[in-house]
C-alpha cells in the first residue's frame, strides 16, 4: 500500500469506516509492509476506549457473555469493538449455540464490531498483533473494547496488562477447576463470573471462588473483587455484570488509577517486548550451532547446564557488542 | 557445609543412602551454598534412570496413577524416584484418597523415594532446581524417575525437555477437556492415559483424544502415541500403562533415539537458561528506571513500544558490553 493510502485508511478508521477497520486490522495481522505506518498514524487517538479483558477455560461461556453485554451495550446507544484471540472461540469455530445468532445480528449493526484473531503457538499467549488490533479499534472510537481469549497460565497475566478490567468466567461443573482454584492456580481478576450457575454445583463453585479471592492480594487495595453467579444464555445476571463492570470503570476514573494501571501494563509489555527482541538476536546472531556443542560437553559430564549458560552469555554480549546487530526477530 | 562434608554428602547419594538423597535435595531447593559443588559431584553418574514425565490438569489422578505404577515396579524389585512439582499435588495436600495409604507404606521401602516440590510462581513452570533434583534421584540410582506436574500451558512443554517419556492423563468428566483438545490445545504426549475410565463419557473422549492424536505430527515419526483407558484407583489398566511405558523405553533403546531425545531436551532447556540469564541481566543493569521513563512517551503518543524496544535493546547492548556485566540473577 502507498503511504498516501496508508494516510487515507488512517482516515476512515478514526471516522470508524466499518470496512476500513477490517482492512486494518488485516494489514496488522499479516504483518504487511505499511502495519508500523498505519499504527503510528493512529497513536495520538488512543487511549479513549475502556478496555475489558475476559478470559477463562474453555467452555465458561466467554464468547456469550461477550455477547450478551454488548447487546445490552448497543441498547443503551454504546459502541463495542470485540477482539476474540482463543483457537476454540466460539466465534472462531462458528459454533452452534443459540447466541450466535444474536452475535450475528449485533455484528450487522454499526454499533458492533467483531474479529477474530489466531494465538501464535499452540500454547497459546498474545501477540503484539494483538496489542495492535485493539489499538485500531480504540482509535475507531469504540467504546468498549472486549479482548476474549481462553486462560491457560501466562495468557491470563499478559491478558491483563492489555486492559483496564480484567474478568474471569468459569464454570461449576468442573472438580478440577475447584481443586485449581484451591491450589492458587487462579490469577487475579476484577471481577469473577461463574456462569452456568442453573447448573449443580454452582454454589460450591461459587464459595471456592469466593474463598480464594478473600486470600488473593489485589494489585489495587482500594478494590474489591466481586464473584458473581450468571446463567448467560438465559440472560441471568448479565444486567448486573455490566453494573459491576461500569463500577470498576468509575472506581479507575478516581485518583488517577486509570492512568496507573495502564502505565503499569505498558511497562509489563515493554519488558516482555525487549525480552523477547532481545532473546531474538541471540538466535539470530548463530547462538544455535554453539549452544548444541555444549550440550554433548552437558550430556559427558564435563560441564553443567548452568555453567555453560553463564560462559556462553559472556562471550555472546562481547561479540555482539562489537559486532552489527542482524535485524531485530519479527 | 564444609567441602569435605559436601563430597561426604555425594558418596552417600551415589550408595542411594535415603537421608543424604533427601538432605541434598533439600539443599539444592534452598539454593544453599554448594548445591553447585554438590552437583559437580553428581555430574558424571548421570544418565541411567529412565525418566517418565507424567502431566494433566489438576484431578486427573496423576499422582494415583504414579502411586500405582509405583507399586508394580517395585514389587518387580526396581527402584523408583517421585518428584512431585505441583501445589495441587495429592502428595503435598496430604489428600485422603485411597491410594495415599499404599504411597505412604511404599514410601517406608528402600526402592521409592518420593519429594515434592513447589512450583515458581503461580503460574506454575518447572525451576532449574527440579532438574537438578531430578538429577540427584538420577545419580542415586533409582531405575525410574516420575516427574509429575499438573499441565497448564508452557508446563507441559517444560517436562517434555526434562524427560524420557511424557504420559499425559485426562479425566472424562469434563466437557472443557474435549473441548480444549479439538481445539488443539493439547500438547504432544508418547502416551495418553484417559483415567477414571468408569465415569460417564469416557468413550467420547477417549475417541475425542485419539481423533486429535491421528492430527498431531509426534516428533518422532516412528512412534504412534496410544490413548489408553483406566480406572487407576480401581487397578484397572494400570499393568497395561507400565507395559506401555515399557514398550516405549526399548522403542527408545534402539537406534540411538534415547540420546538423541536427551539432547533436543537439554538444548532446549540450555536455550532457555540462556534466555532468562539474559532478562536477568538485563533487569540487574538498571533498565527499569528508563523503561519506566519510556512507558509515559508511549502513552503521549509520541513513540511505539516498539521503537521504544528497539532502541532500548541497542543502547543497552552497547552499554552492557562496554561495563562489567553486574551478577547473572538466580
């Protein structure tokens, strides 16, 4: 794309051009040249919309929660732009739930837009991509972003330091979920949802939660994370789940915390950012064929994994040093 | 301790003398000095046990199926080690399934060896201090090493470089299972175990795990992972498992895999080593405080994360190589 039609579909996305956006949002998934334009276009205009994190194992019923708070979003005149990054989204297999259907016709409207995105790797985790796609639909003006992506360990934690609410959906129906609860395998949320709860067990589910939270330290002391029970697909609880999501978005709006927290997830991406570029040169700069001859020296006994490690990243910093960098990984 | 009780200590754990195999576990756990020494001490009497990864979400009856397998190796007078790295562990809640009982009296006998280990972090992931511990068992000469862990994303891969053999157990209670292995968000296992195979719902997934198997390419093309039911607590299956895990060892024994296996793994680990030795490098040079200083001209506006990475990591590569590099972090 020209750098003229690169300003032009700047343009149409900040006039929230529905096509434009799409358009976007697929020059950034591609990696196609023109992605690091188009975003720098954007980069004064963010930071408006509230960001909302879902995340949960499979089968919590994300993608209808989604659905269900962006029909009552839409009916109050709100805009709502929704990323679903997860292998098994609903959205992403066209699932045959009844709420698909109402998915469907909330995506003709204006007020709505929906795209799916793939993890990079099977296990999972966000992309930059990602962070870049929610990036044009806050500068689309949308309202309400929702990022929905399936938790599984660190996708939760980079989930969070991409938004400003985090949520966490789960079901009763799993003893293993209650015995990873018990376990502190649950990360910290704002505001817990376990739906499904015409189902047995939810009291029990919902009390492990409960019991959990009350030993979590939340980042914010000022904040108290409610658990919630919701039947999504009888439209129960979902009212009130919007209520608890609109009182976390005042609660942000006092004190600077907004600002706050946002700062706190840009810093945790920085890092990981640099890390990765960082652990991306080392490859890139023939750490490969080096690091498999230690490794027969590893297997002989006659050096151990550790030493080999500190060794090795001495040299590799001095050379590199001295040397030109080769690009910077992808 | 004295270097000379440290090579004591090593004596004692290479005649498999039950106090020193703990007492040395306990002191690479504790980071103590001279767990290095110790472990160069241990270095060339690696390498014979056999090590079998067992991993599944939390419920999945991992640590009964080990208490089984356990039982039948010894009672064919082998030796077997135990490194149980999970805070949902049975071993470590002290649960009161059946099963426990017969853990505790193998326990008192001189073939098993059983040690559980905490997790770093609560999003789980195996420490170089499990290797490390692993390798004590090794050098002791237990005949067989389980290491079991509950999966959760990147922990499954973690084992996988740090064993033989990986057997992954599933429960067929849950729907969320199923789901989540269509979606292909299960890893790669030598062996799946579909436990509590007396429960409702144990043919769809066992038909669901082998649908996903047939899909998968095994690292080794010419191994054909089984899914195999059981009823661990009931002794249902478990012969079949161990004549399994059997057939895959001699698999390995021949035309050098074993080796080359062990290789990939420790490459593998080695290149992670190296990577985290980086971040920690990175982090201990003060790179916090300019980060932080970064993250508010992101914010403005007025740079990408991004541009802000890459420039980062330049400078500080030329900065690194031109001071003295502080520590190498833990």
């Amino acid at each position: 794309m020209t750098s003229a039609g690169q300003t032009a579909l700047v343009e149409r996305v900040l006039a929230r051009d529905r096509t434009a956006v799409a358009r976007a949002i697929s020059v950034i998934e591609r990696g196609e040249a023109g992605a690091a334009e188009l975003l720098r276009g954007l980069r004064r205009n963010l930071g408006r919309a509230h960001r909302i994190g879902i995340t949960g194992p499979p089968g919590a019923g994300k993608s209808s929660l989604v659905s269900a708070l962006g029909a009552l979003l839409v009916a109050q005149g709100k805009s709502i732009g929704v990323l679903a990054i997860d292998p098994s989204s609903q959205f992403t297999q066209g699932a045959v739930l009844g709420d698909r259907v109402r998915m469907a016709e909330l995506d003709r409207s204006d007020g709505i837009f929906i795209r799916s995105m793939a993890t990079r790797g099977q296990s999972g985790g966000l992309s930059p991509r990602t962070d870049a796609a929610a990036d044009v639909l806050d500068a689309a003006g949308y309202d309400w972003l929702f990022i929905e992506s399936v938790g599984v360990g660190q996708v939760e934690l980079d989930i969070r330091n991409l938004v400003d609410t985090t949520l966490v959906a789960l079901v009763p129906e799993s003893g293993d979920q209650v015995q990873a609860i018990k376990a502190g395998l649950m990360e910290i949320a704002d505001l817990y949802v376990v739906n499904k709860c015409d189902r047995p067990g939810a009291g029990a589910m919902v009390a492990a939660v409960q019991a959990s939270v009350a030993l979590q330290h939340h980042p914010d002391p000022a904040w108290l994370p409610r658990v919630m029970g919701a039947a999504v697909l009888n439209n129960d609880g979902v009212a009130e789940i919007l209520a608890e999501l609109e009182r976390h978005r005042q609660h942000l709006s006092r004190d600077g915390r907004l600002l706050q927290g946002r700062r706190q997830g840009l810093l945790a991406r920085l890092r990981k950012r640099v890390e990765q570029q960082l652990a991306a040169r080392l490859h890139d700069s023939g750490a490969g064929p080096e690091l498999e001859q230690a490794v027969d020296r590893i297997l002989a006994g006659e050096e151990s994994l550790e030493q080999v490690s500190e060794r090795f990243l001495s040299e590799w910093v001095g050379k590199l040093a001295g040397g030109t960098p080769r690009g910077s990984g992808s």
